[in-house]
C-alpha cells in the first residue's frame, strides 16, 4: 500500500524546497520525493493526505537526551546557580523516591513529548537503559540508548568494567530495527583514564555506539588543566587522587582512546581550535545543547565554528531537568539566535537552512545513523508534518525561515517513524496517554514529598 503526504511545502533538507511537494510512502520506506502531480501521476492507486497549508520535513532528531530523568522538569529551578547541589537534590530523589516503573513511565512520557514535538530519532543517556529502550519502542521511536558507565577510581576500573559488560551483553539481546543500545562512560571527572581505555577498546570490538559528556564546563576545564576547582575537590573528598593531565578533556579523551571511536560528545563549550581539529579528524559527532547550557551559565559552544569546519553536529535539548523542554526548532532558533549574537561582522552568519540541517541530517551524521535525516527516495520514511498557518507564521515568505524563527514543536500536526504514523490528530496513537498523565502527577508528588 502506498501513500502519499501532500503540503504545500516540502523540505528535502540537501536539496530546495519543493512548492506544492508530495512524499510517497511503502512501508518503511520513501518512495518518491517531488512535486505532487508527478508524484501523483506515478502512484495513482495510492491514498492521499493532504495537508495543506503546512510543511513535511524529515523527523527532527534529538542527539542528546536523558528520558528518565522527565519527572524532574522544574523540580531543581532553586539548584541551578550550583550545578553540584542541583546533581546532589536529583540523583537523591531519582534513587530515594523513584520505583523502576516511575523511571519508565518518566522515559516514556518523555518519548510522548518528542514525538509530539516532530522527533523522531533520539540519542538518550541512560543510567536504566532497559528502561528507556523500553520506552523507545513503546511509543514507536528510533534511537540509541547509553548506558551510563561510572567509575572516577582508577583501582576500580577492571571490577566496573565487567559489571558494564556484563550489563551490555543483556542489553543486547533487546537491540530492534529501531531501537538499539550504545555506552556512555559519562564524564571524564566521573571515569578514570584507565576505564575509559577499557571501555573504548569494548566499543570498537562490538561496533558499540560510545557517547560522553564533554568539555561541558570551566569547572571541568579547571580539573583537566590544573587538577583545582570542585570536580577535584569531590574525588580528594573520597580518596580518590586526580593527577591534573595540563591538558584539555579533548585532548585527554584522545590520550585515552576515546576519539578512535568516532564518539558523539555532548556539549563541547570549552574547546579552542586544536579541539576543533581533533574531533574532526577524528570524524566525532557532537550534541550541541545550547539551552541547557545557557540555564546552567556553562558558557556557549561555538556553533557556527563547527559547522564551518564540516564537522558532524546535531542539536539536542539535554534532559527538561534543565532544558525544560524537548522541542529541537525551539532549540535550532535559540542555537541559532545565541551563535549570531556571539559572533563578529567579519564571521559567517549561521542561516535557517544551516540551522535545520543541524536538527535533521547533522544529527543523524553525529549519532552515525544512516539512511535518516532528509526526505530522499529509498530513505527511511521518518517524517514530521509541522503546520504553518498559525497567527504566528503569517505571512511566510520562505518556509524555511519561518519553520525555524516562527514554528515549534507544538505546531507539528504528524509525525511518522519508519513509515507508522505515531502521532497524529493531537494524540499519540501507540500508547494511553491519559494513563501516563495520571502517573506523571503521582510521581511529582512522590518526587516533591
């Protein structure tokens, strides 16, 4: 059966805009890309959809997410002048006053908001990544899951290392089409040099998807130039001694074989140009997370650098513990908006197009998922339908300026996942959204009590 998705607009993303476009559908594929009489002409037996005054675009992807961690949404407002006490009040309530079906039912809330919001792929760190693989394809996305590694002692590093394997040898065993798992040794204040060796070597032997948090920070650039500043503190505190490297997290990650994994680095705020050309030549991809760093006062990632420089980046919106929302054009036009209030008239300016890449096929070529991110014959058929004849998006003229500097999340009208519509007229069809909303109140209670 095919079917074919009409707008007056379609952007392909890598090629212009189609006026009066069409995208035809079989299964989980697209089948053809282009105007709509002629796409029509060719599939005349198939069904129609047609929506209009609007725009079909591919699914929007999120590279850096934390699902389980949903219920917190503006629960840590009063932390975020201290990023300490704000990990201190969460990782409290996630482990004292969350079951394991509160953690689930946070990760799929969390699905339930990306997907209305047009995402359709996500990169999600996970401390329970059954748990949010689980929550993955119950609402009907694509993604890879993280487990989340943690080890700062360098005496621990083989006893961490095998309970991580142990770990993802099972998770394994639950990889979809879909919905597979990757590994995350999380930061380099909280995984010691040798761990990350280990786990490096584990990733490139079982073709594991490695991601980490990365140059998020001054106060992790004080732990790596000069072995001061509170990240050094917390480990003397526990015994554990930290041997300053002089050397940036970059340049530490690439002593330790991290960058031979092609990882996805989250953040990326603090890096200077031999970091730039460090993830570049080693085909890394990086998260860009503009709004969660600009809540903390981590400082600004130099956007517009990395795409001048080719290098692979997506957009993500970090957990809504500090975002506090999961709407990837909310954050390509505050990435866009931040990166050309920071820049000089000589540099060039970050564009909607540019921008839109980023939140589609950038983030596919950073998470190094293939055959996703444009509108193309024979690509998966991920696909977000966002409407554009709101108050707020009239007139329009050009639809990509007006997707990125007019539209949200909340004026997506369809979004389709490997060529199954999972969200459309205002609901979620593949899972109780009432229920899930019931249970999001209880867990606030649980989590404030």
């Amino acid at each position: 059966m095919t079917t074919i998705y009409c707008a007056h607009w379609v952007i392909p993303i890598g090629n212009p805009p189609i006026e009066n476009g069409a995208v035809a559908v079989e299964g989980p594929k697209i089948v053809a890309v282009g105007e709509r009489a002629a796409v029509a002409a060719r599939y005349s037996a198939a069904d129609v959809r047609d929506f209009g005054e609007s725009a079909i675009l591919p699914g929007l992807i999120n590279t850096h997410s934390h699902l389980e961690l949903t219920a917190m949404r503006g629960y840590l407002e009063n932390e975020e002048g201290d990023f300490f006490a704000w990990l201190r009040k969460l990782t409290t309530a996630r482990l004292e006053r969350m079951t394991p079906d509160d953690l689930y039912v946070s990760a799929a809330w969390g699905a339930v908001e990306a997907v209305r919001a047009g995402v359709t792929t996500l990169g999600d760190a996970s401390e329970s990544a059954r748990t949010s693989m689980e929550a993955l394809k119950a609402v009907g996305l694509r993604g890879i899951v993280y487990q989340e590694a943690f080890g700062p002692n360098p005496a621990d590093a083989r006893e961490k290392f095998e309970e991580l394997s142990e770990k993802l040898l099972e998770l394994r065993g639950l990889d979809t089409e879909l919905v597979r798992v990757g590994v995350s040794p999380h930061a380099p204040y909280t995984v010691s040099g040798p761990l990350l060796e280990l786990i490096a070597q584990l990733a490139l032997e079982k073709n594991l998807s490695l991601m980490m948090h990365a140059a998020e920070s001054e106060a992790e650039s004080s732990f790596m130039r000069d072995g001061t500043g509170p990240f050094a503190i917390g480990l003397a505190r526990r015994g554990i001694e930290w041997r300053s490297p002089g050397i940036s997290t970059i340049q530490y990650l690439a002593r330790h074989q991290i960058m031979k994994t092609r990882p996805l680095l989250a953040h990326c705020i603090t890096v200077d140009e031999a970091d730039i050309a460090t993830v570049k030549e080693a085909g890394a991809g990086i998260a860009h997370c503009p709004k969660s760093n600009a809540k903390f006062r981590h400082g600004r990632a130099p956007f517009a650098a990395f795409l001048n420089r080719g290098i692979n980046v997506g957009l993500g919106s970090d957990s809504v513990a500090s975002n506090n929302t999961c709407d990837i054009l909310e954050e390509a036009r505050f990435a866009t908006l931040q990166a050309r209030a920071g820049a000089s008239q000589s540099e060039p300016m970050v564009t909607a197009e540019a921008a839109l890449r980023a939140a589609t096929s950038g983030g596919a070529a950073a998470l190094g998922i293939s055959g996703i991110g444009a509108l193309v014959e024979g690509g998966a058929a991920d696909i977000a339908v966002v409407g554009l004849s709101g108050a707020h998006q009239l007139p329009s003229y050009d639809p990509m300026t007006t997707l990125l500097f007019s539209s949200s999340g909340r004026d997506v009208l369809m979004t389709m996942v490997a060529g199954r519509e999972v969200y459309r007229d205002d609901r979620v069809v593949t899972v109780d959204e009432d229920r899930l909303r019931g249970r999001m109140k209880e867990i606030a209670k649980k989590v404030q009590g």
